[in-house]
C-alpha cells in the first residue's frame, strides 16, 4: 500500500469518496463541486495537509501518484485559517449552490463558527482531521489506519502536540475505529442540531 501527500490531482476522486462516505451531512449537501473545490485547494494552503492511498500496486516504483485514490485523509492545523485560505476558491461554486438552495446558508454560518465550539485555548500546538475516507470496496484492508499513522507521523513531524476530531455522537463506528488508534473523548456538543463528540489524541503519549 502506497501512502502520499494529499494533491489537487486527488481532488475529485476524494470528492467522491467523501460523498459515499458521509452521505446527508453538511459538507457532502454542497455538493461535488464544493468538496472537489475544497479537496483541491487544501494542499496549497499552509493551514490543510493530507495524504492519499493511490490505486495500484506498492512494489512499482514508478507507480503514478495520481492514481485514484482507494481512500485519503484531510486535516488543517487551524480550521479558521483554512477556511479563509479556500475561500476564494469555494466561493464560486458554493454561491451557485446556495443560488440553488438558499437554506443551506444557515448551516453555511454554523460552519464557519465551529471553529470556536472546539477551541480550546489552553492548548497551543493542536490539528484537526478534517475527514478520512476510504472507497467501500476496500474497507477493511487497513488502509484508514495506514492514513491515519502517516497523519499522525505528519503531526509529530510538525510538533503538533494532539490531534482532534468531531464525530457524529451516533456514529459508533468511527468512534470505535478513534478509541482503537488512541483517541480519547473530550466532550460533547451541539453543531446542525446534532449532536457531536469531540475525541483527541494526546501524540506526546502514544509514540
């Protein structure tokens, strides 16, 4: 299993797979041109970094990094600051789509202040994984926990000392595969109406 950096030319498989992976939640309601739109931007940023498990077989060494991704893994360093880099380049098709469906813009405004429903100041050096995705037909081949050990890696590299994410507090699922990797509960609290945990991983304390 080949892991790499997140690339734009991963933005619309990680699209894709981000729409069967988390199907009627906020970010998959915008629609592919959204997530194409965010997916393609994030690498450039200085806030977002990811990596990609690209199709294909590991041995190769001139095996294409383009390849389509089998599953990917996002996270930003701080989401405020991400949202504001990708902005310019999410605005053109999230204006269409909320031209489409102006309900969406309240949701649009809870995310944008999500940021200050997980912050907390007491703890400087912190990453949130944004999303980690994997093609359905290849669950099970451990390729979530190969994407999440290289963004852990990622993390150590940059003295990032705890990684976060939110999970739906239903999906019991992903929050088992966070408790097996390390993560630990932190809170719960209330975004689209939902209700969400947030899990942290302490990276000084599972080297």
């Amino acid at each position: 299993m080949r892991i790499v950096p997140l690339a734009a030319c991963h933005a619309a498989r990680a699209a894709r797979l981000h729409e069967a992976g988390q199907p009627g939640t906020f970010l998959t309601s915008l629609g592919p041109g959204v997530l194409t739109a965010l997916y393609r931007a994030l690498p450039a940023t200085t806030a977002g970094f990811g990596f990609a498990a690209p199709a294909g077989d590991a041995s190769e060494k001139d095996a294409p990094v383009d390849a389509p991704p089998l599953g990917f893994v996002a996270a930003a360093t701080s989401v405020g600051r991400l949202f504001v880099q990708v902005g310019p380049r999410l605005l053109p098709p999230l204006a269409a789509r909320l031209a489409r469906q102006p309900g969406l813009l309240a949701r649009c405004v809870q995310t944008a202040a999500y940021p200050l429903l997980v912050r907390e100041p007491d703890v400087t050096a912190t990453a949130e994984l944004l999303a980690i995705m994997v093609d359905p037909a290849h669950r099970s081949q451990g390729i979530g926990a190969a994407l999440l050990d290289a963004l852990v890696a990622e993390c150590r590299g940059r003295a990032i000392a705890r990684l976060d994410v939110t999970v739906d507090a239903v999906n019991y699922g992903a929050q088992r595969f966070y408790e097996r990797h390390g993560f630990q509960p932190q809170r719960r609290f209330t975004l689209y109406s939902r209700a969400m945990l947030l899990y942290g991983l302490d990276l000084a304390q599972h080297e």
